[in-house]
C-alpha cells in the first residue's frame, strides 16, 4: 500500500500541467492506499481497499475493467489471509461500482468462479462469492450460463454459490427461471450426447430445491419444477448411460420432499417407481391399488414412461386441486420439437384424463389436447395418446358421455394406426367401450367399426391379430345391424383360416369369434361345425374341420363362391407358412365340395394355376404339400 501510495504521488506530480481534475483520481488513491498502509482495524483495511478499488477502476477505462478483475483475482491465491480477503473485498467493491460497465460480463463471471476455486482461506472465497450476487442481480441470464458450464458433479464453489443465489430475495426466482428454461430448452444437445447445460441445470435445481428459503418458491411452483423434471426424465430415457435420468430423479425425489410432498414421495418409492424411471424391474410399479382394471400398457412401453405415468397419477391422488396446475404446466411440451418431452406431457394427461373424475370441462379439455397430437409423428406420443382417450370412456356418465363420439371416431381410425403398440391400445379401449358404453351412443360408430376390423386380422402382430378378432365378436351383441351381418359373411372365411393360425391366442381368438358369429352367418350348417368341432371337441382335427366348413360355406353361401376363393388365393401369399398351407388345403376342399351346379359357374382355372405355382415355387415343404394334397383333391375335377 506504501508503495502504491508513492506511485500515485509520481503519477500525480507528473500529470499536474492537466490541471487539478486530471490527477483528482490518483489523489484519491493514493489517500485510500495509505488508509489501508495505516489502519490498525482488519475491517477499516478492507473498507480502505474497497475505496482504492473504486478510484482505480475509476481511472481506467471500460475495456480495461474486466482485466483489472482479472488481475485482482490473482491476490485470492495470496498465502495471507489478509491478502486473500483484500483481494475478495478490492473484487466486490469493483463489481457492485462497475457492474454494468465490465464488458464481457460472462467472462467476469468465469473468472470468479475460477479464482474463488483456486483460493485456499474459506473466508475469502466467502466474500468472493458476493461479488457474483452482485452480478446475478443484474445480469442473472450469464451467471446461470457459468453455472451450468461444467458437467456434474457440480464443485464445491457452485453448491456454496447456489445456496448464496437460493438466499437471494432478488435472485431467487430469476435463478429457478433460468434453470427451468435451459431444461426445457435442451440447448446444444446433438447425436446422441447429451447437453452439459441441461444435466448441470438439473443438478442445480436439485440443489436450489433443498435451501431453506427455497421451500416457499417450490410449493408454489411445484407443478412447473415437477412438469420439466418429468419431462427431462422422458428425453433422456436411452441416450447415455442412465446419468442423465439419475440426476433427473435426484431433482424429482428433492422436489416432492422439498415441496412436502412426503404422501407422493412414499407412494412412489413403496411401488419401486425409481426403478421403472432408470429402466425398470420385474416387480417395478406392482400393487398400486388405485390403477384402473381397464388399464393397458403394450409391452413396447418405455418403463420410464410408466414411471411418470406413476408419478403423475399419484400426485393427482393425493396433492388436492393438482389437476389443473400440472396439465398446464406440461401442455407447452406437447409442442415442443423434442419427442421425449412430447411423450412426458401426452402421459401425465392421459393420468388426468383417468382422475378427471366428473369434472366434465377437464375431461374435455384434456380430451381435446390428445385428439389435437393423437397423430404425432412418434409412436410413443400417440401411443400415450390413445391410452388416455381410452379412459375418458369409463369416466362418470356426466362427463364421458359428451366424448364418446370424438374419443370414439378417433379410436376407429387409430386401429389401423402402423404402429402396432397403438393399434392394440385402440383396440382395448374399443373392446371395453362396447361393454361399457351405451349401446344408443355407440350405434353411429358401429358399421364403420366392423368394415375397419377384418382387415386387421392379417396384421403381422399376432396380437394385433388377436385383439381385432375379439373386438370382431364383441360386436355380435349388436348383430341386429344390417350391416353387420354382411361383414361376417364377407370375412368368415378370414376367421376360419385364422382358427388354425400359428399362434395360440389368435387360434383361440379365432375359435372363438366363429363360434359367436356362425349364428350371425344365417348358415346353420356352419353354426352345428362351430358347435362340434370347437365348442364340444378337446382337440380340433384340422383336416375335417376344414372339410367340414368347406361344405357348409358351398352348401350355404354358394352365391358368394368366387368372392371366397379369390380370397383364399390371397392368402397363398401372405402370412405365416401355417396360414399359406391352411388357405391351401381349405381352396381345395371347397372346390371339391361345390354342387356340381355350382362349380360349373365358378372360374376354377386360377385357383388351380394359383395352387400349382406353390407346389412350384414354396419355400416352405408343408406349403407344397398342402398344396398338392389340395390338386389330388381335385384330380377327379
């Protein structure tokens, strides 16, 4: 201080043909210099090294400030504790003077957050820190950049200086915007790596979240913290080792304490929530008492979906009036670019849909927010999707009854969806709407319903397969419709074949949509085969079941002859090797049981060609002797 007083003499007597205001600064300077060289009181030294920091940067000019920082950080690493916090308090005084007039604010800020790490006295770190309050206070949007800036684990300067923001009355809330917005917003994320600001943010939060004087700005932004924690679980789901979604349950298990939510909190971890959110577990999410008997997850489901799913439906359970402030919180995601958050937002409002109870204008809300994406361009989205317009069918009478028919029209149309997870979501809020659901309600939807069915039933997914020939013959208690009659005839022989398919639950399926619509037919003949040969037999004999069938259709839907065996050709090149030979066992029993009236009208010619090319060119060796049992059949022909 003795020396810099000397100097600033020099400079002073040197400047002096300026006139007295030129050298009106380093006068000043050199007073405070040797106040700090002639105090005896540790306090009076740093408010006299504060004084000098005002009066030298003052004597500077605006490009040169930052570096004067810069250069002042240097006497953090100082090995005196005087020294150290001289430098700290020169920092604060320079930055609360010159805040808005430091340029590259950003760098500033990173040369603090480096300086103060590098300093060894706790104290000196301490006030340090005040000079990037300072900073936040007005230029809040590049501290939480520098915060952010290094992946996690965050050190020990950045939870110091979160817990000094967290305090903050001013830097409060501008921080939880920051954190959220950069969340939200994913920047930088690209390929396959994740952003180091999202994961660093998310480990932020889970910090700010358990200062004290934090807890009153959870509880009232809890659906907003809760919403973007979901959400960031969702998006990371498979991009890396599973970091990023443990930080994201970090946040979130922080969040429902923090916030006291201590009831959501055990519900979760009771049912092994935390699990489901990082991957899943074969008993993940059992024994939630709550969860509705309709409910249907297809397999493909992520088990970090069900997770939220979870966690949604539990708040909405037990946090009273969540419904509303989380819906609105998460519909701004359903228009975001990043599918996960799409596929977060489109779970929690299907979890709202099911706990709308009779509140008619939230189910019609939030049935009209999943109408509005139930096309969205992932599957996953419109998979969530469908789930929740499938429950907003068994809601109270009071509010379902007014959706039946939009939820109901968009449901027919997503099972044909090419995606199969959505098709069979469709297909199990069909199947429960029809048992469910006025039938008056329903009888609109019905005739388009049975024409968009049957062609399901050749779907590459067995279970697509199955679940469509189950909603076939749950519309048999609505046989009284003209139309519907028409579609069983036109089908049967679809059904038929499928009553020997490959797999054991559309064989079952199948067996057991014959049995319920051979009455529908008109085919009396066709109801006693349903009757002897599935209902009363333990074991189906293939060959005499299709022979049998065979004669009932000729005999009894003769007129529809050349439609059957131009469809049974179809199926010589399609479908599984059991379903190609089935289809050509079944053409020659039909042919060789037709009238002979009958067969003399029928064009058998490509049926005999088509016959002939699978004995030809069929992979598969039971195709071809299929096929060639199916021409002996015929030789006499």
């Amino acid at each position: 201080a003795v020396e810099l007083a000397e100097a600033l003499l020099h400079i002073e007597h040197s400047v002096d043909h300026h006139g007295a205001g030129a050298f009106a600064a380093p006068r000043a300077l050199r007073e405070a210099a040797a106040e700090v060289a002639g105090a005896e009181e540790r306090a009076s030294r740093y408010d006299a090294v504060s004084r000098v920091a005002v009066h030298l940067v003052a004597a500077s000019t605006p490009g040169t400030r930052a570096a004067t920082v810069s250069t002042a950080l240097t006497g953090m690493n100082d090995t005196c504790t005087d020294g150290a916090l001289g430098a700290a308090h020169f920092i604060v005084a320079v930055v609360r003077e010159y805040g808005e007039q430091m340029g590259d604010v950003g760098e500033v800020v990173a040369s603090l957050l480096s300086g103060v790490s590098s300093s060894s006295f706790s104290a000196a770190r301490e006030v340090a820190l005040r000079a990037i309050l300072l900073v936040a206070q007005q230029h809040i949007d590049e501290v939480v950049r520098a915060i952010v800036a290094t992946p996690p684990p965050l050190s020990d300067t950045i939870l110091a200086l979160l817990k000094l923001l967290g305090e903050d009355d001013d830097v409060r809330a501008p921080l939880f915007d920051g954190m959220i917005r950069l969340i939200a917003e994913n920047a930088a994320m690209e390929g396959d790596a994740v952003a180091v600001a999202p994961c660093a943010a998310v480990c932020a939060l889970a910090e700010l979240v358990q200062v004290p004087s934090c807890l009153a700005l959870c509880q009232q932004r809890f659906p907003e913290l809760l919403a973007v924690l979901l959400a960031r679980i969702a998006m990371s789901d498979g991009i890396d080792d599973g970091t990023s979604i443990r930080h994201a349950v970090n946040g979130l298990t922080r969040l429902l304490v923090s916030a006291g939510e201590e009831d959501v909190y055990r519900t979760l971890e009771s049912h092994d929530c935390w699990s489901l959110f990082q991957g899943g577990s074969e008993t993940a999410g059992e024994g939630e008492g709550a969860r509705d008997e309709r409910e249907y997850w297809d397999p493909s489901t992520a088990p970090s979906t069900r997770g939220i799913a979870m966690c949604s439906s539990a708040v909405f359970r037990l946090v009273k009036g969540s419904l509303e402030g989380l819906v609105n919180a998460v519909t701004p995601y359903l228009a975001r670019e990043i599918a996960g958050q799409r596929l977060a937002a489109a779970a929690v409002i299907a979890e709202g849909v099911r706990h709308a109870g009779g509140d008619s204008a939230a189910a019609q809300r939030l049935t009209t927010l999943l109408q509005s994406y139930s096309s969205d361009r992932t599957d996953a989205v419109r998979v969530e999707c469908i789930r929740g317009l499938g429950y907003a069918l068994f809601l109270p009478a009071e509010a379902s009854r007014p959706l039946v028919s939009p939820v109901f029209s968009t449901l027919v149309v997503a099972i044909e969806d090419r995606c199969d997870a959505v098709s069979l979501g469709a297909f199990h809020a069909i199947h429960g709407a029809l048992s469910a659901v006025n039938a008056t309600d329903l009888a609109a939807f019905l005739p388009n319903l049975s024409s968009r069915v049957p062609p399901l039933f050749d779907r590459s997914c067995a279970a697509v397969r199955e679940r469509s020939l189950r909603v076939f013959a749950a519309l048999g208690q609505f046989d009284n419709l003209p139309a519907f009659r028409e579609s069983v005839c036109s089908h049967i022989v679809a059904i038929l074949l499928h009553c020997l398919d490959s797999d054991a639950a559309v064989r079952d399926a199948a067996r057991g949509t014959l049995v319920a619509l051979a009455p529908v037919s008109g085919v009396r003949e066709l109801e006693r085969v349903a009757k002897e040969h599935i209902e009363e037999s333990d074991r189906l004999q293939h060959a005499e079941f299709l022979a049998a069938s065979a004669r009932a259709i000729a005999f009894g839907l003769a007129p529809r002859i050349d439609f059957y065996l131009s469809q049974t050709v179809g199926y010589f090149s399609v479908g599984a090797d059991v379903l190609r030979a089935t289809a050509a066992s079944f053409a020659g029993a039909l042919l060789a049981n037709l009238p002979s009236d009958v067969r003399s009208r029928v064009n058998t010619a490509h049926v005999f060609n088509a016959l002939k090319d699978l004995v030809r060119n069929a992979a598969s060796s039971s195709v071809r002797v299929s096929a060639m049992d199916a021409l002996s059949m015929l030789h006499a022909l």
